[in-house]
C-alpha cells in the first residue's frame, strides 16, 4: 500500500505544473489568510513585548488604593518617605506621569506621549537605560531626553529640536534606548522642572521602588495594604505591565482570527473546487489506476498528499512575506491615555502557527474531493461520464 501510495503521489505532484493556474488558486488564498493572521497576531505579541520586555521582577510600581493607570494616580511626598522607609525597600524613586500633544511623523495626526518627570533614583532603579545620542538632561533646566520608538514615530523631537508645552520650551537633548520596554514610548524630563511646568506642586504620580528581595514582595503589600495613612497599592512592574496589555492583545487577537476564520472559508472552497477540479479532470487515470490494481485508499491519501503539499507552499509563501514585510515594523497604539510605540514581532511561534492553520485549510479542503476520487465508479470513470 505504501509503494502505491508513494507511486500515485509522485504522478499527481508531476502533474502539479500542468494545472498550474488552478493550483496557485490554494497557494495564493491560504497565503493570503496566513499573512492576515501572522500579522495581526505579531501586531499583539509586539506590544506585549514593548510593554513587558521591560520589566524587573524586583522593581515595583506604588499607585494610589483604586488607580489603574499612572495617569489616575496621584500621590504625596509625606507618602513617599513613608514608603521609602519600609523594610525591604532599597530605593524609591517619586514620578511624574503626564501627557503631551506631539503630531506623528506619518499623517501628522496629534497623539498622546507620555512625558515623565524623574530624579537621579529613576536611572539607578533602570540601569538598561541608555543614552545613545547627545546627552542626559541636566536637573533644574527645561531639557527632555527622548525614548527612540518616540522619536521613530512622532515629528519634531529629534535632538536639537526645541518642543513647545503648555507656555514651556524644553530643548530635546538626548535619545535613549531602554531594553526595548515601554520607556521607549516616553519623554523624560527633570522631576521639578515638570511640576512646575505641569503645575503638579509637589504631587507625583506614582514611585517606582526596588526591594531587596523578590520574595519579600507580598509582605511589603501587605504592610502597605495594613497601615492607615496609606492609601495605596504595590505591584510588580511584571504584574503591571502584564494587566496593562491584557486588553488591548486581547483585542488585537479576537480582532485577527475572526478575520482570518472569515478569509479561511473563502479559501477552503477554492481549495475544494480546484482539488474538485483536479480529481475531476483525471477521473479516467484514477479509473485506469484502479483497474490495474491499485487500492481506493492510496488515492484517497495521494489526493490529500497533494492538497496539503499545495497547502504548505501557500502557508510558507504567507510566513515569509510576513516575516519579510512585518517584522521589526514600527506603529503605534493607545495604551489608555497615551499612544505606545512597538515593533511588530513574528516570532517563531506565530510562523509555527500559520503553518498549522495552512495544513488545516488543505485537510479540509481535500477530504471530499479525495472520498469522491475513491468512490468514482471504474467503468463510468473510463468511459468519461
């Protein structure tokens, strides 16, 4: 049976370039939903990966009790040293989180960016972060440094360039990269002067605080949690981060398969009709096959080889167009209340993926058109009726 397998496989397959034309109908609309589910999908697994590369088990986020974001927390200094104070607390560093209008590069639409106000205790508590062009801002002054998905992504913060907010002029002096996290997105500025110029007073936003020991983590919750002068609440940079792109992936990705299942069907008859085509086409050789002794379920199974070989091209076509397309392209989203700038990211998995969905598609689009080649009479298929 597997030599007559092997045999009818290896006609079919030579005769793929004869029906080229009707072939390329399932190479082409499997690729095409292959490349559409990829590619959203790599959309969802970049901004996770913008959002958590970034993040340190050991570092931690303080919010105000009920905040869900930075940019509804607000916080004072007394609750600052109170926190700083805690056993198991290394270093605290208080922060300013705001948002400026900044137009993108492409279209010039306004955007959200995030503008953050930090102290020396903000680049100890981050050492991947890099200055990797011009120079750190220096305190007291109205300098902002720029994360490089910013800059790829939003007009007139290049370095040198000067940025008009709220009656403020802040000189761009450096670009930074930051481990590929969120802090790409942001503009980062000297605590103070942001206060000032956002007319926060002495208030923050939240602090980030690094522990000592990792495993310490939730009894420091829980003497926040404990003490009455304390309305507040401590979580992992891990935890944040994670909760903050849950929604907006999960989006992306309901979003992508209910694409790709609408273009799947599509693809799924034009396999069927051109694999119905096929086995219509060759019914006499598939009867001669049959008459000299060759079983139904060797052609069952050579017809669905063929379909699924057709299957897999179309899959590895959609894969790579991705991959040569998508990959390491840069966008941007909001994120709650400011855009996030992110590389799309086709990882292995996806491309593994695409693949499975490609093999699905030619399972079920050769399965009947296989049966009926199976089950076509012998001497009416010789006769050609």
């Amino acid at each position: 049976m597997l030599g007559q397998i092997g045999e009818i496989t290896l006609m079919n397959l030579r005769n793929v370039a004869s029906r080229l034309g009707s072939s390329s109908v399932i190479v082409v609309g499997i690729a095409g939903v292959v490349a559409v589910l990829v590619g959203l999908l790599s959309m969802a697994s970049g901004f996770t990966a913008a959002l958590t590369s970034g993040a340190d088990p050991s570092r931690a986020l303080v919010l105000r009790g009920g905040s869900t974001s930075e940019m509804s927390s607000n916080l004072s200094r007394e609750e600052a040293n109170i926190v700083s104070q805690l056993e198991g607390i290394r270093v605290v560093s208080p922060e300013l989180f705001v948002v400026v209008d900044i137009l993108k590069r492409s279209g010039g639409t306004p955007a959200n960016v995030v503008a953050r106000g930090v102290q020396q205790a903000g680049f100890d508590l981050r050492p991947e972060l890099e200055v990797i062009q011009g120079r750190m801002f220096e305190p007291g002054r109205t300098e902002i440094i720029v994360g490089v998905k910013a800059n790829s992504e939003f007009a007139g913060i290049d370095v040198g360039d000067t940025l008009e907010v709220r009656d403020s002029a802040f000189e761009v002096v450096g670009l930074f990269t930051a481990g590929g996290g969120a802090h790409e997105s942001e503009l980062w500025l000297d605590l103070p002067v942001a206060q000032n110029g956002f007319r926060r007073g002495g208030t923050f936003t939240s602090m980030r605080a690094q522990v000592a020991d990792v495993a310490r983590i939730p009894e420091i919750k829980q003497r926040i949690a404990d003490d009455p002068r304390l309305d507040l609440t401590l979580s992992t940079e891990d935890e944040f981060y994670a909760e903050q792109a849950q929604g907006r992936t999960q989006l992306i990705n309901n979003f992508g398969y209910v694409v790709a299942t609408i273009m799947a069907v599509g693809a799924v008859f034009a396999a069927l009709n051109t694999m119905y085509s096929a086995v219509s086409t060759r019914s006499v050789e598939i009867a001669t096959l049959r008459a000299l002794g060759f079983g139904a379920v060797p052609v069952v199974v050579s017809v669905m080889i063929e379909a699924l070989v057709l299957a897999m091209l179309g899959g590895l076509v959609g894969g790579a167009l991705v991959q040569g397309f998508f990959d390491g392209f840069t966008a941007s989203t909001i994120n709650g209340f400011s855009q996030v700038a992110f590389a799309f990211s086709v990882t292995p998995e996806l491309l593994q993926l695409g693949i499975a969905w490609a093999l699905g598609l030619g399972l079920v689009g050769g399965l009947f058109p296989a049966l009926r080649s199976a089950r076509l009479p012998i001497t009416t298929a010789l006769r050609g009726e």
